[in-house]
C-alpha cells in the first residue's frame, strides 16, 4: 500500500484537498471530522497514528461530558465562551449548538495562561484581536482564536475598541472564578 494515496486511518484513497500530516502518515477528510477543532496544524503534526486514535476516543468521551455541562455563565461573540461554574469547566464555540458540534469541555485547571495580543498585518496597520490560552491538557494544548469577527480592524476604530473589550470580558469571566490561579500577560505581536 502506498502511503502517500492513502488515508493511514481508514486506508481510503486521500482527496486533493483537507488531508492532514501527522508524524507517521496523512489522515483524510472524513477521518478528521471527528477530531476538535483546536487541534492546529502543528498539532497534527506532532501526533502519531496511536495518538490521533487516541484522541478519538477522547473526543468520545467528551460527549459524555458535555451531556453534564450546564453553562451557568455565557459570554457571546464570534467565538462565544460558557461556563459551567458548578463543575469548574468551559467551552469555547463558534456555534450556538455546541453540543452538536462536541464542542471540548476544558476544566479550568488547565488554563495555564491566558494572553490578549494584536496581530498586525505586514501589509498595513490593520490589526486583529486575538485570545490565546496556554492549557495543560494533554489533548489540547493551545485554544487560540480570533476575537473580532471580520478580519483586519482599523486601530482605535469602534469595532477595535468593541473586539478589545470582548476579549477583556473573557478574562474577567476567568479572573472571577474562584482558586483560579494563572499567569497572565497582555501583548502585541508583529507576527
Ligand atoms: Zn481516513
């Protein structure tokens, strides 16, 4: 079997297009439907065959999870956060249904750190907000998101300034959860 046609994980021919390397083959399409949407590039990367079919069987029990969760707090945006403040955990989701989506429950023990930066566009001034959250989970580590919902806000505009206060919120929505111990730093970033 030639491993650069086929998926590693179902042994179906790779399409064009939406295949994913990991550190010991490429998964197709339909085999990373199912994995969490935090996963980066990188991340993938960075995965063995046994690790993603790992990560599988975490996805499925984070149904299970997310069957408890009661979002007793919401915060919405492009990206809205809740928190289920009885069990100490959050999600992050870009759909309202996020229970369809399996969206991952995180507790927030592993929020490790949590950083506000601008990311600058090389070709101008325009800038976008983004939350970055540093976590010690072993499935997720990184939940990184861009706050503002267009790309590309003019400095000081009233969207820039709305964005900024969003991704403000979201802190303080952690800040104010009890025993919540974690670093923090506000940036820029002329990536
Ligand atoms: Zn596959």
């Amino acid at each position: 079997m030639d491993n650069e046609k086929t998926c590693s994980l179902c042994g179906k021919p790779l399409s064009k297009y939406g295949n994913r390397k990991i550190k010991d083959g490429v998964l197709c399409r339909n085999c990373i439907k199912a994995a969490s949407p935090w996963l980066t590039e990188e991340a993938y990367e960075k995965l063995s065959l046994d690790d993603y079919r790992k990560h599988l069987e975490y996805r499925e029990l984070n149904k299970e999870k997310l069957k408890a969760f009661e979002a007793a707090k919401s915060i919405a945006g492009k990206y809205s956060l809740y928190l289920d403040e009885k069990d100490q955990q959050f999600l992050i989701s870009k759909r309202k249904d996020y229970k369809k989506e399996n969206a991952d429950v995180m507790s927030l023990d592993d929020i490790r750190e949590i950083t506000i930066y601008e990311e600058r566009y090389l070709d101008g001034n325009d800038v976008d907000i983004c939350f970055d959250m540093k976590l010690k989970n072993d499935q997720i580590g990184d939940v990184c998101f861009r706050v503002n919902e267009f790309p590309g806000l003019i400095r000081d505009s009233e969207e820039h300034k709305a964005a900024l206060d969003l991704a403000l919120s979201y802190l303080d929505a952690f800040e104010n959860e009890d025993g919540l111990d974690f670093e923090q730093a506000e940036g820029e970033s002329d990536e």
